[in-house]
C-alpha cells in the first residue's frame, strides 16, 4: 500500500480563527517576557528559596512528549509497521516542534535571555545544563534530516537515520532527568531519575500523539480506522505500568533509607505537592488509565481512549511538577540537631505558586508552536489521506521481495 | 546511489557534524583560570567562625558586607540578598538549651556544586580557592542555586537601585549573587569587609587567612579547636568552618 500525503486546505474561517487565536497567545507570552527582561523575574512565582517555577516544569514536559512521538514514527520506520507510516511525517514533525517548545520555556526564563549564545562559547562539560542544549541541539538537526528524508520518500536514509533518531532521543532523555538526579538535595540526587524520565516521555508523547491524531483526523474529515488507535492505547498502557514501576521503586527507597526517610514523608504526605502526586499522577493520571487500556471492553471505545490519554498527559504533567518543585520547597537541613529560631532568609518548609505573567509565558509558547503545527501541516505535506490496518496480504514484504515486485512492474 | 557508497557518505557527514558540535569543547577545556594579584597567588583562602565571640545582637558583619557589595535590601524575604546572614539556632535537646547566633556565607567548597552546575563556566573556582561568579557571563539560568545545599546563592530578581560603594560593581537583576570573600579587596592585599569589620569592634569572631601557611591565624586556630563544616557529609568541602557549632 503506498501512503499519500497532502497539505491541508487552511481556507476555512476557523483555520484563520485558529491562527489568530494562537497568535495572540504567542504575543501574550512575548509581552510577559519582556516584561519579566526590563524588570527582573520577581514577577514570577519563583523566589531565592525556589529558583525553578513553571518553566522548567513545562520544559521538561515538552522534551518529554518530544521523545513520545519519535516513538510513534519509529514503529514504521525501525519495526516496519508499515500500517504506522500515515503518522510518521506528523509525529517526527511534532517532536521536532516540542524540542522547540522546551527551549523556548527554558530560555524565556533565564534572567539575561539577551545572553543566549554563551552556552555555545563557553561549554563546561561537567555541567548537565551543558551537555543537554547539545544533546538538544543535535536532537532537532536530527529530526529535521529525518523529516526531510521523509518527505523525500528516501526509504534508505530513514531506515538509517531512525535508529539514530531513537538513540539520540534516549541520551536527551536521559540527560534531562540527570539535570535534576545529578543534584545534591534529597529530593533530587536520584540515579533512576534518568530512565524514569525515559518512560514518563514515553507514555506521555504515546497519550499525546493518540489525541492529536485523533483530533487531526476528525477536523479535517479524513478515514482513521480506529483499530490502529486501539494498538497505540495497548502499548501506552504498557509505558503507564513502568511508570508506576519507577514511581514506586523510588519513593520506597527514600522511605526505607534512614537519611532520606524524612524527605520521603514530606514527598508523600507534605502538602499540596503530595496531593498532586496522588491525585494527579496515582489515581488519575495511572491507576484510571491503566483501568480503561487493560480491560478488553473499554480499551476498545474511542471515547475512553481519549479519556484515558488526556488523564496520562495530565498525570505527566503533574509528575514533572512533583520532580521540580518538592525537591525546592524541601532544603537539605543544615543542622540536624538544631531548631532554627529566626532567619532573614525563609527557611524549613517553604511553598511555591505560579504567577500571572508565568502562565503567559507558558500560554506563549503554546501559541508560538501551535502557529508553527498548524501552518506547517498547511505549508508541507504532512496529512496521509487515510490510515488503517494492513491486511495479511499487502503488510510488509522483506527487501528482496519488493526488488522481485519492482522488476517484475518494470518488466510488464 | 549505492547502499555502500551512502553509507560511506552518511558516515562522514555524522562524523563531520560531531567534530563541528565539539569544536566549541577545546578552548574551554585548555582554558585555565588565573589568579592576577600576587597577594593570592598560592594562597588558599579559608575562614573559621567562632561562634563563642559571636553576639547575637551584633551585626556588624552583615553591615559591612551591605555597604562594601552594594547589596540590594528589598524588604521582601523572597528577593532579599545576603551575601553573610545570621541565623538563631538552638539546640533540640535538651530542650531548654542557649540560642546560638550563626554567620551563614559561602562555604568555597572545594568541591563547589555551583560551579560543577554552571553551564557556562561563570561561577567557577579560583585557584585560591574562592568561587566566584562571572556577572557578565551568567545566563541567569539559576541553576548554581538548585545545585547549592547550602541556600548560599541569591538571585537578583529586581533591580537595585542602591549604589553606595562606588569602588565596587553594582550587579544588575537577573544574575546570581554570592559571596566572594571580597576578591576585590584580596588582590590587593585587604581582608574581606566582614573580617575587618568584626576585628574593629574586637569581636574577632571571623578569623580569616591562608589555609596553605601553617603560621596564618586561621591555620593556627584550626590546629588548636575543634572545627568543622556544615553538613561536611554533603562531600563538598566546604572552606568556612565553626568554633562551637
């Protein structure tokens, strides 16, 4: 079966709606950064106790659903799904755009974004805030070769570039996660921070591809057959169940440790941030989905699968925030046998909240990178005309029977 | 194109595209940093508290080190900037013991997770052993502050207007602010501010000198008390060690 792809229309009044819609937001998050440049960035939530807010929450968020979707083009272009191949130009397009996102987030938050290029003059290899804009950096070069050779229909490059693609995505994972694991507060010094962040990426970007496949294809009227949905909910619930794993191999050990049992109790039951972690990523962003994708009569309706994706994302989400914050509002003690008795500075416990100028910011960048999605979608040729499930007959073929295919074609 | 002659191809070009990325590494790795004044050449600074000769209601330090740094007073516990603070501590048990009045500052670890975290190389450590943070540099990335155990790094998050000590930078906002044993006043040969002022007041609760001279005050007070760091377990080394704590 040959895939077609094609740009979408965009003449409707609701894609230019869409359009201006997004581009407000985009100028909303300019405003607040500049803002935030000219005086300072007491306007967000973050203080001397909480250097890191909403930003770098959402930035790893987003490197995070970058590495999902790769996965989804990867099923085609490694495994040789070939019934996937429809979603590939989308979802190496939109992990290439989340890359962006994360960088946009991270970089409105510096305190002198106008510094921008002295990461590039000055690396300290031993720094993790160092190594990742390169992983970063190469991370989007692949993926635009990628993408290109996709658009290009050269099988070959992809099939070469894919593994790497994947790999690369793996280190940039990996490295995100050592930002905060490589850190010497109890909350944060973690070796399994790396690979938890692997999978946290994976059931998220998994969960966010399903929806906007399903968005996509709804909007713009096109055949999706539903059965393909259903095998991308299966192999999320999958990606839930290690998640979990993760979770609770890493907060048993901080129970059981003497040193960081205290941590581990603040963690799980210290305030807001306990109730993020289990509302938000246990039961609904975990035990919920997990529910609906294992049970063989919900895993098969459409409408719980969106359920079920919208609860993961959110759960992601809530994960990345019990990883930043907690791990602030909860310092190392100073003095273990004493009672601090006043300070200038606010110590012990102390809480964060998220300001108004940090949510436009956080608004901008969606704006900026949904202008960027749906403009693209309209500028290249990215929708497939239709998606379903191969029969047995037309799955795919090894090489060397396709060159048979083609030969017998140019003798005819 | 063959399948063997694009591999080739790919393979130099990844190959190319690496070099290219890592060529920004060697510079830095080569880079060494110096310490101009010969008032810090091979010297190693560190500095002991005694929190014996320390007065709770004394803050003369603190003042100083304001006037000296020019450091923003905000008013507000989320933005304030200290370079030296005081805390009152008190032991837990047994429960009706004496409060204790502690100078909190840089510690100079030896082995600084601030400079570790840099990722720009703008807070680094000197060869004397102070770490300092490079204004003009810094990205303001704030990660140095996730990284310091010690809640030793301020940020700037507002603008100081404040500029009484016109012999000594002004730092903007956006950038982190810490203790730097005064390095401007090592090399040329002063005592940090602190230091001095608790010497003028006869205090001489802050005992600062070479760490590498045997015959320096400090040397000799950590040869003859017992000394140590906080939280000396955290690994980093630190460089300010307490008298009585």
């Amino acid at each position: 079966m040959e895939t077609d792809f094609e740009t979408i229309e965009g003449k409707s009044t609701q894609f230019s709606v869409l359009l201006a819609i997004l581009a407000v937001l985009a100028l909303a998050g300019l405003y607040a950064t500049y803002r935030m440049y000219v005086e300072g960035i007491y306007l967000s939530g973050m203080t001397n106790r909480i250097p890191w807010g909403l930003q770098v929450i959402l930035a790893v968020f987003y490197i995070g659903l970058s590495a999902g979707s790769l996965v989804i083009s990867s099923l085609y272009a490694i495994f040789g799904k070939k019934e996937y191949k429809p979603f590939a130009r989308i979802s190496v397009f939109l992990a290439f755009l989340f890359l962006v996102a994360a960088l946009l987030s991270i970089i409105s938050d510096w305190g002198r974004p106008d510094r921008i290029f002295e990461p590039f003059y000055h690396l300290n290899p031993l720094s993790m805030l160092s190594i990742n804009p390169f992983l970063y950096n190469v991370y989007m070069l692949i993926c635009l070769v990628y993408l290109w050779a996709m658009f290009k229909e050269k099988e070959k490059l992809v099939k070469i570039i894919a593994p790497i693609a994947v790999i690369w995505a793996i280190g940039v994972h990996s490295g995100t996660g050592a930002i905060f694991g490589f850190v010497p507060r109890e909350l944060y010094q973690s070796a399994l921070l790396p690979p938890s962040f692997i999978a946290a990426a994976l059931s998220s970007g998994t969960a966010l591809m399903i929806l906007v496949l399903l968005l996509l294809f709804k909007v713009t009227r096109r055949p999706l057959d539903e059965n393909l949905v259903v095998r991308l909910g299966k192999l999320l619930a999958i990606f839930i169940v290690i998640v979990m794993y993760f979770v609770f191999v890493e907060n048993a050990y901080r129970l059981y440790m003497p040193v960081s049992h205290e941590a581990g109790m603040y963690f799980l039951f210290g305030g807001f941030h306990s109730w993020v972690f289990w509302g938000g990523l246990i039961i609904l962003g975990s035990i919920v989905p997990a529910v609906i994708l294992f049970n063989p009569a919900t895993v098969k309706r459409i409408p719980w699968i969106v359920v079920s994706c919208v609860l993961v994302v959110f759960g992601v989400l809530c994960e990345r925030y019990i990883i930043v914050i907690p791990g602030q509002t909860h310092a190392p003690d100073l003095f273990p046998n004493m009672v601090v008795v006043s300070s200038a500075l606010a110590e012990g416990y102390v809480s964060y909240s998220i300001s108004f100028y940090e949510v436009l910011q956080a608004l901008g960048v969606v704006g900026i990178i949904g202008f960027a999605f749906v403009l693209g979608l309209k500028l290249f040729k990215m929708m497939p005309t239709e998606a379903k499930v191969l029969k047995e007959s037309d799955s795919v073929k090894s090489p060397s029977e396709e060159k048979e295919l083609e030969k017998q074609t140019v003798a005819s | 194109m063959e399948r063997r002659e694009f591999l080739k191809k790919s393979g130099v070009l990844l190959a190319g595209t690496a070099c290219a990325c890592a060529l920004p590494l060697l510079p830095a790795a080569a880079k060494s940093i110096n310490v101009d004044s010969e008032n810090t050449a091979g010297k190693k600074w560190g500095m002991v508290i005694d929190l014996n000769k320390c007065a709770k209601d004394c803050n003369a330090c603190l003042d100083a080190c304001r006037k000296e740094n020019n450091v923003a007073m905000h008013g507000d516990k989320r933005w304030d900037i200290h370079l030296i603070r005081k805390v009152t501590l008190k032991r837990k048990h047994p429960a009706e013991s004496p409060e204790i009045s502690v100078p909190l500052l840089c510690n100079h670890c030896e082995r600084p997770p601030c400079a570790q975290a840099c990722p720009v190389k703008a807070t680094y450590k000197r060869e004397d052993g102070i770490v300092i943070v490079d204004h003009h540099r810094c990205i303001g990335c704030r990660y140095c502050m996730i990284s310091c155990p010690y809640n030793a790094r301020f940020f700037n998050y507002r603008e100081n207007h404040e500029w009484p000590n016109k012999d000594n930078t002004r730092s903007s906002h956006g950038v982190p602010e810490s203790c730097n044993f005064c390095a401007h006043r090592l090399d040329k040969g002063k005592k940090p501010a602190c230091v001095e002022a608790c010497e003028e007041i006869n205090a001489k609760a802050l005992i600062f000198g070479d760490l590498n001279d045997p015959g320096s005050d400090v040397s000799k007070v950590i040869a003859g008390n017992h000394v140590r760091g906080i939280r000396e377990d955290f690994g980093t080394k630190p460089k300010v060690l307490y008298i009585g704590l």
